[in-house]
C-alpha cells in the first residue's frame, strides 16, 4: 500500500494548488484593472475629472478592500478558506455588474468599494493556503506564481479587454435584456463578470487543509503581540514594500491613458499594446525573482530578498524616464516593457519577506493586516496622486511628467530604506533572519516560529 504522505503525490498536489490560486488571482487583477481600458470612454460620459476617475481607480476601490483583509485573514487561519474565496467572487462579480450600470459617480464610487470587499479575500486565503501545503523548497515558486498572476490579470485586462472593446466598438455596443443598449466600455464591463464563472469552479475544486492535531488557532492579541514584538522588521519591510507596490498600480491605472493622450492611441489600441507587452515581460520578473529566492535556498549563495528588493527600486527610474521622455512610440513601449520587468522582480521579494517572518498559524491574519496597509497606501494614494497632480500642476497633457514625478520619489525612498536595512544586517556580522537571509544557517523558507527571539535587523 502507497503510504498516505506520498511525497511526489504531495508535490504535484501542492503545486497544482499553487497554479488553482493563481487563475483565481489572475480573473480578480483582472477585473479589478479593465476600468484603465475604458477610463477614457467613462470620463468623457460621466465629465469626470482626473482627480475623480484616478479615486475610482484607487481609492474606491481599497478602502473595503484593506479593512476587510484582516477579518478575511482571520477567517482564513481558522480553516474556512475554501467558502471565503467562494463568498468573495460572487461578491465581486456582483459588484462589477453593478459598476457597469451605475449612472452616476456616487454609485460608481459604492460599486468599487464593494469589488473591494470581495477581492479582499483572495490574498490572506490563498497565503493561508499555501502556508500548509506548499512544501518549504517550493515556497518562492509558488509565490511568485502568485504575484505573477496580478501581471498576467493586468495584461488580460489589457489585452483582453483593449481586443473585446474594439468589437464591440465596431458593433455599436450590445443590446442586453433588462438593461438596454449599453455602449461599448459598458457592455465591456458586463462580458468581464462571465470568466468569474472560472474562479467559482477552482475555488470549488480546491480541498480544505485537515486540521492539524494539537494546532491552535492564536487569537488577534497574540498576532499583534507578535507584530508587535518584531516592529522594526516590519515597519521597514512596511515601508519598502509600500513604495514597490505604489509604482506598479499607478502605471497599470495610468499607463493606456498617457499613451492614448501622448501618443495618440485609441483606448483599444493602447489596452491592446500594452496588454500584449505586459503579457510576454512582467510575469519573467516574477518568475525570475521566485526562481532566485528558491536556487539561493538550495545553493547557500549569499542572495537576498532585500538586495533584490533594492536592485529593483533602483531600476526604476530610468526605465521609467525611458517611458516617458522617449520621442516616439516604439521607444517608449520599450521603456514600458523594461519597467513592467523591474516592477516584476521586486513582487516576490517583499512577499515572501512576510511569510518566512510570521508563523504559519497567525499567517493569514498578518498577510491581511500587512497586505492590507500595502494596498491601502500603493492603490489608495497612488492613482489618486497621479489624477490630482495631473489636475493641479502639469495637466491633462503630463501625465507623463507626473509619473516620472511621482515614481522616481517614491522608488529612491523604497531604496534607500531597503540600502540602510541591508547595511544594517551586514553589520550584525551574521545572516539575516527572514527580511534577507538566505545562506545556509539562516533559511527563510523555515517559517518563524511562535517562540523564536526576535529577528533583529
């Protein structure tokens, strides 16, 4: 008889779940990003302003979305994760249906507040997830098969969506029972909620971990207890991870609106083009930083998660000023391309910071809580900003200008955060402890425990 832990078995299983999390990943970037496709046909119909359609954009949409994380995370460590990610996609997918036939901004605004909510359960459930059953060799794998399908959902919403609302824009829009003839950003919006179907069936097929005998489920003081406890760790990767994840959802909010008013594109055109790039180049990043993470592990080389983080950070400011500034179209797709990569290696780094430096059995709520604070910030300041600079100092025209602004600030500061904690940890003249230790006496892929000593920066 085969014995029950059968570790082949059990490493298929594991990874197969890992891709299962990443489709569900993927359909929720996806939806939530198609509103850059059809930001220009929606400001035109609604006299929206930048201010108001970058806050669609990013602050509607996080509000719910970071307070809801922490309850979801909790909810994931006592074992529900499988009803969770259910509960969430026909939330979500009620919410898109509703922001497609709202009338007005007010209601726009309460559509995506509610898109929020739902999607707010599929980061802590499905970290939650791979905690238990990803083996510890595979951890930067399947975590950079997570946070490549947030590029691979923004190229579908790209391509995808840039594709379907030339169609649609050719066949006049779409006649639906019950709602009338919509135009076609409108009905673009509609069709989006039908792949969700897809999600609710790998959320179904997905099989609860058995709860592990003696395992005890820490309430919310011990968490905050351990945060707490590790508060230099934290605040630092906080901060850091923050400025990472602000660069990549302004440009995914405002990059087919600078090519549409600087370069002339149309909305399908830019969606199109964009999508096509992101789809080719983003996820290598991803995947490259995941590979490294997990070949440092095996090898003993001195690789860190904190170097990665910062070679990243540095790279964005002249791939940004390469998108930008370029003079002409396929120079500046390029400088575009060589951003998406960039933004793409930096993913795995700080996520997997957080996992290796938080127990499992608090790990869901911690991801939410510190998943929670990096969205609020990243997607709630970051489109916004962009939209009210746009407004208020360079104009409609800049909006070029004002990435370059914005982005070049905010990565120098990730950077030099992450420089000062990875001069600190060579001065303790001893591998780091889960923020960018991967040599052989220090592994990150062993998870912290409840009652290690702090880890010290």
């Amino acid at each position: 008889m085969m014995p029950l832990s059968h570790p082949v078995r059990e490493r298929s299983g594991s990874l197969s779940l890992a891709l299962l999390l990443a489709g569900i990943q993927l359909l929720a970037f996806s939806e939530r990003f198609l509103l850059t496709v059809v930001a220009q046909p929606l400001k035109l119909e609604l006299s929206l302003t930048d201010a108001q359609l970058g806050f669609l954009q990013g602050s509607a949409f996080v509000l719910l979305h970071a307070l809801g994380m922490p309850f979801c995370g909790r909810i994931a460590d006592r074992g529900h994760r499988r009803a969770l990610l259910i509960g969430g996609i026909v939330l979500w997918s009620a919410a898109g249906i509703a922001f497609a036939l709202a009338g007005s901004f007010a209601l726009m605004v309460a559509a995506r507040m509610l898109l929020g909510l739902g999607q707010a359960v599929v980061a802590p459930a499905a970290l939650s997830l791979m905690a238990y059953r990803l083996p510890p060799g595979h951890m930067g794998r399947g975590l950079s098969w997570l946070t490549a399908s947030t590029s691979l959902g923004r190229s579908l919403a790209l391509l995808g969506g840039g594709a379907v609302l030339a169609l649609l824009t050719a066949a006049g829009g779409l006649d639906l029972p019950g709602a009338g003839h919509l135009p076609p950003w409108r009905a673009l919006l509609i069709l989006s909620c039908l792949p969700n179907l897809l999600a609710l069936v790998a959320a179904l097929c997905i099989a609860e971990p058995p709860a592990r005998r003696h395992a005890v489920t820490p309430r919310n003081g011990r968490a905050w207890a351990w945060i707490w406890r590790h508060r230099a760790v934290y605040l630092a990767l906080f901060v850091a991870a923050a400025c990472a994840a602000l660069v990549p959802q302004s440009l995914g909010a405002w990059a087919p609106t600078f090519y549409v008013r600087v370069h002339g594109l149309t909305p399908a055109e830019s969606g199109v083009r964009l999508g096509l790039i992101s789809m080719l180049i983003a996820p290598l990043g991803h995947l490259v930083g995941g590979w490294l993470l997990d070949s440092a592990r095996a090898s003993g080389r001195r690789i860190t998660a904190a170097r990665m983080l910062l070679a990243g950070l540095l790279l964005v400011p002249p791939c940004t000023a390469a998108m930008t500034l370029a003079p002409t179209l396929p120079l500046s797709l390029v400088g575009f391309g060589a951003l998406a990569a960039t933004l793409g290696f930096t993913s795995p780094a700080y996520v997997a910071c957080l996992q290796f430096l938080t127990p499992a059995s608090m790990r869901g709520f911690v991801s939410g809580v510190f998943i929670a604070g990096v969205a609020l910030t990243a997607i709630g300041v970051g489109p916004f900003m962009i939209g009210l600079l746009n407004d208020r100092v360079f104009g409609q025209a800049g909006v070029g200008s004002t990435m370059l602004a914005v982005f070049v600030v905010v990565a120098l500061l990730g950077a030099a955060l992450t420089h000062a904690l990875v001069r600190s940890i060579r001065a303790q003249g001893r591998p780091a402890v889960g923020v960018a230790g991967l040599g052989r006496t220090s592994s990150p892929y062993r998870p912290a425990s409840e009652t290690a000593h702090s880890p010290r920066l």
